[in-house]
C-alpha cells in the first residue's frame, strides 16, 4: 500500500477502527489505490463526519439550545 496512504490511515481513528472490523477493504485498496477515494467517501457517510452532517448537528444543537432557552423565560 502507497505510504501516504497508510500514514493518513492511521492518523485518522474513524478510517484505523473501520480497517481492522472491515479487512476487504485493505485489499480494495491495495489493488487500486484510486479505491481510497471510495473508502475516505464511505466513512465520511458511515461516521457522520460531511460538512452537511455537522451543519445538520450543529442546527440541532441550536434548535434544542434555543427551546430551552424559551422554555426558561
């Protein structure tokens, strides 16, 4: 496996976690490195961890923040 590939895999815990119950995808990704770009795009979706899923959260944060917030006054 390309180097930078396993330096950014084990820097990032979701991607690490996910490889040790999920082996297959070593061997995906061996064989074709552009396959990382899947892997990185699947445990973006998996985790939660888009910039639309933490947008999302955050509104929901405020939404709940802000009832409570009402709900005191």
């Amino acid at each position: 496996m390309d180097p930078i590939v396993v330096k950014d895999i084990y820097s990032k815990e979701h991607y690490y976690e996910y490889l040790k119950e999920n082996s297959y995808w070593i061997k995906i990704i061996n064989r074709d490195r552009n396959k990382y770009k899947d892997f990185v795009k699947f445990i973006k979706e998996k985790y939660k961890l888009r910039t639309t899923d933490k947008l999302d959260n955050l509104s929901g944060a405020i939404g709940v923040l802000s009832e409570v917030l009402s709900n005191n006054k």
